[in-house]
C-alpha cells in the first residue's frame, strides 16, 4: 500500500469528523438566513455604542504595548516548540540533552527578566508610573 | 461489528455528545451559578428548566440574519465559524475510553494545541470585521490575552510529555496506571487549569467580554445564531479544557468497578463543575494585572517545572 492511500485508511475519520463539523456550522449559518425574520427600523444599521449615537471612527491607533505583546508571543512560543521536541525526547538525549535545555531555558528565563526590568512588560502608561510608585507586581 | 461502522458511529456519536452536551453546558451553568448564587437559575421550560436549550435554540434560529452594513461580510460570517470550528476540533483527539474517541493522532497533544491556538483568529477576525470600537477593543484585548497565555499552555504540558515520553494522548493515559500525572505534575495542572480558562476567556480572565466596560466585548455586534455560535464555542471550549486535564492528568478513563466511559464523563463533569464554581466565586482583575501574572508569574514557573521535571525523570 502506497504512503498516501495508508495516510487515507488512517485519516478518514478525522476528516470525516472536519467535515461534519463544517457541515453542522453551515446549517447552522444558514438556518436563522431562511427562518428569522427581517426588519428594518431607523437605528438598525447603527453601530451599536450602548445607545447614544455613534461618535467618530472605530478605526483608531492601537495602543503599542498590544504589538510589544504580539512580537514577545512570536519569540517565546518559537522557543517553545523547540522545548517541545526536547520533551518528547527527554529519555533518548539523556544528560547531555538536558544541560543543552537548561542553557536554552535560562537564557530564555534570562531574557525575560530583561525585558521585566526594561519595563516593557508594565502596561501602564507614563503618567501612571509617574503618579503610582507602588502597583501589585510591577 | 466492522471497523469501518465503528468509526463512522465513534465520528458521529462524539460530534453529537460536544456539540449537546456544550448547548446543555449553557443551561448548567446558569442552573448551578443560581443555585450557588441562592437563587433559582432558569427553571421554567420543562421539569427544572432543562428545556431551556431547546428554547434558547429555538430563539437563536429565529433571530434576523443580521450583518451590519458597515461590517466586512465576509470576515464578519468566518470569525464566528473559526471560533466553533477549531474547539469542536480540537475534540477530535481526545480519546474518551478504549475505543471510542474520532482518531488516534501521534502527534494529538500538538494538534490540540495547534487548533487552540487558531482561536485566537476567531476573536481578531470578529472584532476588525465589526469596525465597532468596543469590538475592536475587546478583540485587542482577547487577543493580547489568548496569546500570552498559550505560551506557558504549551509549556506546562511538556512535564506529561516527559513522563509519558509520547504526543499520543491515548497512550498518555495508559501511562498512568500506576500513578496519575496530577501528583508529580500537580504545578503543571495548575498552570494548565489557569491558562485554560484563560484561553476559553471566561471569568475570572473574561476581560475581553467585561460588560461593564465594554458590552460584549469582540462580539458586540453579532446576533442571532452568529453569537450563538462564539456562545457554544466557548462551552465547548469549556468541555475540552475540563476533558484535556482528565486526559492529561487525572488518568482519562482508568478508574475501579465502573466502565471507563463513565468515569472519563464524571471526571470531565467534576472539573467543567469547577470551572463554573470559579465562575460563580472569583471577581475579574484589571487587565495589566492579568498580563503580569501570566507573563512574570506563570511564564517563569511553567519553565522551572520543566527543569524539575527533566531532572527528575533523568535522575
């Protein structure tokens, strides 16, 4: 049996599974398009802001700790995946396997206390700082 | 029976059970958060309101069709079908007894993982698709959340990973015959459970969908089944958080006297209990405070456990 044809005799039920479950999603997409009802008062195409009209635009500038916070998800869990495949491979790289993750995990550990201390993990803005000298676990 | 009947029963039997036992989730968790609360919960529609589903089912499929005009069509239908898709994939892996469960993945811890992580688009998607400033908020906020949390997600689980020596959570489970994971990995079951109902965003890390301040949060402007849809997904996501742990750490279906199905489901419904108790208990922190936690707290623990660990199953 080919490599492909055995990938499908294993496969199948999960895409079957895939399948249903998109399957199941459509319906459920588009039963309320057939079944609910239509109305079109004057504040329907409204966005909603809890009642009082709409003031400017919802496309604004992010705040820069949320891409801080994005570029630091991109580094860690990288480094994540590589202590994943040392786990499961623990037993077979023995103790020289382990000092190499130990060197990785503190420079890791390292390079967080770093950005700690650097304070890019303080959400709060300048004047914050400024006024609070003491918050729960700056 | 043939193998090929049993596997179309084990696809369909299992898609069934999430996606009922996530719609009945909804009604248990108000039923149980009122009792707890010393007050009566829904108990209306049929004896103690267990009908409620069946009503609330009803009202969501007869609810508009509504996209807002200044939403992105098509974005605003996928987000809402990410979020439900990948939980009730994620699904696919676990296995709930000898011989049941969707497929027996080598690598299913990764796929678990894998699929976890895509629900972060789900959040992102709804929120720049609804072009509405407490969505977009409340998005942002989910997102920064979800994927400071999913690292030390991962991480936690690689003590079981080392235990067990597999991805394969079925032979992760035959692994703790002798002992359950939840003794040599009680941190990393902690880390798990925190990061858990973190990913899932519910109370006490909800604040992406903290009413008082921003509405719903991401979903403000969906209605109708399309929030019933991010509404499931989070019960299912709430059941595969609760069904992930029994798998991991509490020996899946191994248990004395009674079969393994039943005690794979009254672990799972112990820790989905939990999880709605905490629910009921604690009150929400302040989001710098949450982001802390994770990133100098849980981070630096998840990464000594797997030191320890290491060390000990070298030693």
């Amino acid at each position: 049996m080919s490599y492909g044809a055995s990938l499908i005799t294993h496969l199948w039920p999960l895409v079957l599974f895939l399948v249903l479950v998109i399957g199941l999603i459509s319906l459920m997409l588009a039963g309320p398009y057939f079944l609910g009802s239509r109305r079109n008062a004057r504040a329907t195409g409204e966005p909603y802001e809890c009642g009082i009209v709409p003031v400017g635009s919802a496309q604004y500038h992010v705040p820069i700790p949320f891409y801080l916070f994005a570029i630091f998800f991109v580094i860690f869990d990288l480094e994540a995946v590589f202590l994943f495949a040392w786990a499961v491979a623990v037993r077979e790289t023995g103790w020289a396997g382990f000092i190499e993750a130990l060197v990785f995990i503190v420079i890791l550990l390292v390079a967080l206390l770093y950005l700690w201390r650097l304070g890019a993990l303080d959400w709060r803005t300048f004047r914050q700082k400024r006024d609070r000298a003491s918050v729960l676990l700056r | 029976m043939s193998s090929i009947t049993a596997n179309i029963l084990n696809v369909v039997g299992i898609l069934v059970f999430v996606v009922a036992s996530a719609a009945m989730l909804t009604w248990v968790e108000r039923r149980m958060l009122g009792i707890w609360q010393e007050r009566y919960g829904p108990n209306r529609v049929g004896p103690f309101g267990i009908l409620q589903v069946a009503a609330d089912m009803i009202k969501l499929l007869m609810k508009e069709d509504w996209v807002p005009p200044f939403a992105d069509r098509f974005v605003f239908v996928v987000a809402p079908t990410i979020a439900m898709f990948v939980v009730v994939a994620a699904y696919a892996v676990i296995p709930m007894a000898p011989g049941i469960g969707v497929i027996d993945l080598n690598i299913g811890l990764l796929f678990f993982l894998a699929m976890t992580s895509l629900s972060a688009y789900s959040v992102m998607f709804g929120a720049y698709a609804s072009d509405n400033k407490y969505a977009l908020l409340g998005g942002l906020r989910a997102a920064a959340q979800m994927l400071s949390y999913e690292v030390f997600l991962g991480l936690s689980l690689m003590g079981v990973v080392m235990l067990a020596g597999t991805f394969n959570l079925r032979e992760i489970v035959l692994a703790q015959q002798e002992q359950w994971f939840v003794i040599p990995q009680f941190l990393a079951m902690l880390l798990f459970f925190i990061a858990g109902i973190a990913e899932s965003h519910r109370t006490p890390f909800d604040l992406p969908e903290a009413e008082h301040e921003l509405t719903a949060g991401f979903h403000t402007e969906y209605s109708g089944m399309k929030f019933g849809m991010f509404f499931i997904g989070e019960y299912v996501s709430v059941l595969l958080t609760a069904s992930m742990m029994v798998v991991l750490f509490f020996g899946g279906w191994l248990g004395p006297v009674l079969p393994p199905l039943v005690w794979f489901l009254l672990k799972t419904s112990i820790l989905v209990l939990l999880m709605i108790l905490i629910r009921g208990a604690l009150p929400r922190p302040r989001y710098d405070q949450l982001m802390a936690f994770g990133w100098k707290v849980m981070l630096p623990l998840a990464m000594i456990n797997l030191v320890v660990t290491g060390v000990l199953v070298l030693v």
